[in-house]
C-alpha cells in the first residue's frame, strides 16, 4: 500500500477510505491485515484519480466504473483528449497571465502601428519610406527596434517628456532661439532624441528643419504655439551651428 500511495502521489488514508467504500480493493491481505495491490489495482487507481482531476465525485467515480460495460481502454482515450483540452485551457490562461504581468511591470512590447498611433496606414508608411530615403534602412529599424522594445509605459513617459520640452521652447520664445535658455532646451531634445534613435548632427539638422517645412509637423507645433515650427528649426539650426 505505501508503495503504491507513494507512486500515485496519494496518502495511504486515501487508499484505506476506497477500500473502505469499495471503489479500490486490494488484491490480497496478509495475515497481519496488511494490503497488497498487484497491477490491475494500479490501473484502477489511474482511472479513479483521472476522474478526480476532470471533477469527478468519489460516488459518481464508483458508480461510472461499476456499469458493466464500462472499458477501462475507451476510458483512458476519452481521458486523454479530456486532459488535452484542460492543457490547452492551462496554456491559454499561463499566456494571458504572462501577458499581463509583462504589462504590469511594464514589459509589454509595443507594435509598430502602436508607435504611430493616431496616424492612418497611409501616413505610417509615407514617414517610413521618408526616414529609409533620409537617413538610411538601418537607422528605421534602430528606432522602431528600440520603441517595440520599451514598452507602453516607458514611451507614454517619454511622450510626455517630449510635450513638456516643447511646451519649455515654447514659453521662452521672447529670449529668442540662441538664447542660453533656449540652447538648454535644445540640447534637452536632442538627449531626448537618443531615447529613440542614435542620431548623428546632420539628422539632428535634418529633423529640425522638418519641423517647419513639414505641414503635418509644423501643424502638430502650431497648436503649442503658432510661432513654434520656425522658432525651433532657428534654435536648432543654431545648436547645430555652435556645436560644430
């Protein structure tokens, strides 16, 4: 009997209370009470713990594996794709509570269309194709690379670090773009800048002058502040300018 519990991952109590309620009898007794258990016995007990891990009460166990036509083969398959279907329910739920996890702790990789939300399909490609002709293929795959990679928290934080740099510009215009003020800000962009890709001077220049020739750049500045597309590529351009 210990033998046998210990194999089936069950505790002897167990073993004596089928025994006491005819679900599981031994194949024999010693003399001194002890329960002996051969393979026939074994195969049963599979069946019954089967039945438990599908839900299967004790009672309606016992009364299943009375029925005279019940067969232990016939068993063991239903069992078998029984047992696929809760894996496959276990796999499912392991990914969902994975996927939520990463998501807590801030892991959950974006996809690309996320890193361009707002914008249409048509849109998303035109940038792309615009970055790929400017600055070359590995350049748009460093960037996106490093946006999938950081997940949604990181870049709603860097989002709105961005927003209050421009907001920063934009409120010390009156000092004028080569103010020290101002100069500070920009280098604070271009710092910012590298969160997303390693950007060398002539794209920082690049990128500054789109600021203001682009009419969907310039229109997203134009909402801080009318002036802002021209301030910042006169700011920027200076910044490049000094920094040679």
């Amino acid at each position: 009997m210990k033998k046998l519990a210990s194999l089936a991952g069950v505790s002897v109590r167990a073993l004596h209370y089928y025994d006491e309620i005819g679900l599981l009898r031994p194949d024999s007794r010693s003399e001194k009470g002890y329960r002996y258990y051969g393979e026939a016995a074994a195969v049963r007990l599979q069946q019954i713990l089967f039945f438990r891990e599908l839900g299967f009460s004790l009672d309606d166990i016992k009364r299943i594996m009375a029925q005279p036509d019940f067969d232990t083969l016939e068993a063991l398959e239903s069992h078998r794709k029984l047992l696929l279907k809760k894996a496959e329910r276990t796999q499912r739920l392991l990914e969902t509570v994975d996927r939520t996890l990463k998501k807590l702790k801030g892991e959950t990789k974006m996809k690309i269309n996320e890193y361009y939300e707002g914008f249409s399909d048509e849109q998303i490609e035109r940038y792309r194709r615009e970055v790929r002709e400017r600055w070359g293929e590995r350049m748009l795959e460093e960037s996106e690379s490093r946006v999938m990679g950081m997940g949604k928290d990181k870049f709603a934080a860097l989002q709105a670090e961005g927003g209050l740099i421009f907001k920063a510009v934009s409120d010390n215009m009156a000092k004028g773009a080569e103010s020290p003020e101002v100069q500070e800000l920009i280098q604070r962009w271009r710092d910012w800048l590298e969160n997303f890709a390693p950007y060398s001077d002539e794209a920082v220049l690049g990128l500054g002058q789109e600021y203001s020739r682009n009419p969907e750049f310039a229109a997203f500045y134009r909402k801080i502040h009318p002036e802002l597309p021209g301030f910042l590529t006169r700011a920027i351009e200076y910044y490049c300018r000094k920094s040679k």
